[in-house]
C-alpha cells in the first residue's frame, strides 16, 4: 500500500505545478489562443499553429510559451504519478473487473505522462523550428489522447474512490 503522505505529496505538488501553470501561461490567452497553451495543443493544422507561434512571436510571448512548456515537463512526472498511485491505490481494494480496470487506468496514467512528453516537444518544434499539418495534428492526437486517458482515470478514481471510501465508513454486517 502507498503511504498516504506520498498520495498527498503528490495531490498537493500536482496542485500547486497546475497553479503556476494557469498564473504562468495566463499572458498567452489572445484572441488568436483563447485558451492559452491548450489551443496550441489543438492546433491541428500548421496554420493554426502557425497563427498562434507568429501572433506569440510578434506579442513578445513566445519566450513565456516556452517557459510553459518547459514548467509542463516537470509536471508530467507529479501528475502522471499521482493518478497511477491513486488509480491503482484503488484498486487493489476491488475485486473482479473494477480491480482490473483500475490497473488498466494506472498504467494509463502513466501512458498520458509520455504522450504528453510527445506533445511538448512538437509543440517546442512548432514555436521554435517549424510547423507540418502532420506535426499539429500529432501534437492535437497526443493532446486529445492524453486528456482522454486522465479523463477515465479521474472517473474512475471519483467513482470507485468513492466506493471504497463508503465501504470503510459502513460498518461491516455480521
């Protein structure tokens, strides 16, 4: 079993990287980003890349866009590894298919954490070297796969989280 000091370790860094994260990277929301780093992660065509690097450039943020790339590959390892020790925290606590589900998802977690690496570097790619249809729309399918993945980590760990924690506070039948 994971001690609950390092689940907490993790939930509190994990918390904390995605608040600097947000304060961070808050200059890159324009009217060509609205959403900052996430619309060039879904940039799925070099000319929307190439909207948000050239219209970052000319703002002078394309230093702050790297920067938040680079905060974000610090926080792949603190996320991905919170969700794989909750996930699989869960789920040798279950039986049957929900068990083998959470193991499913903990590996999952950990599956995000390298597209994401993937999806940082064509994003460096894009703001730095160059910008391909076939490279925007990687780092969208990394982007998009990678939430994905989080997604069902995240239900599954409210869901069955929840169930355990329930199944602790009942007191148990005679």
């Amino acid at each position: 079993m994971i001690n609950i000091r390092i689940k907490l370790f993790l939930l509190g860094a994990t918390l904390f990287i995605f608040g600097l994260l947000r304060i961070q990277g808050d200059d890159l929301r324009k009217p060509y980003a609205n959403n900052g780093i996430v619309s060039m992660e879904f940039a799925y065509t070099a000319n929307k890349a190439t909207a948000i690097a050239e219209g970052w450039r000319a703002d002078d943020l394309q230093q702050k866009a790297t920067n938040n790339i680079l905060i974000d590959f610090l926080f792949i390892p603190i996320y991905a590894l919170l969700f794989y020790t909750l996930a699989g925290s869960i789920s040798v606590r279950l039986k049957g298919k929900a068990s083998t589900l959470g193991v499913l998802l903990a590996f999952f977690s950990l599956i995000a954490g390298c597209l994401d690496v993937l999806e940082n570097i064509f994003m460096m790619l894009s703001l730095h070297l160059f910008r391909t249809n076939l490279t925007a729309l990687l780092t969208a399918a990394f982007a998009g796969l990678k939430f994905m993945l989080l997604f069902m980590a995240l239900l599954y760990i409210i869901i069955f989280g929840a169930s355990v924690m329930m199944r602790k506070k009942l007191p148990a039948a005679h």
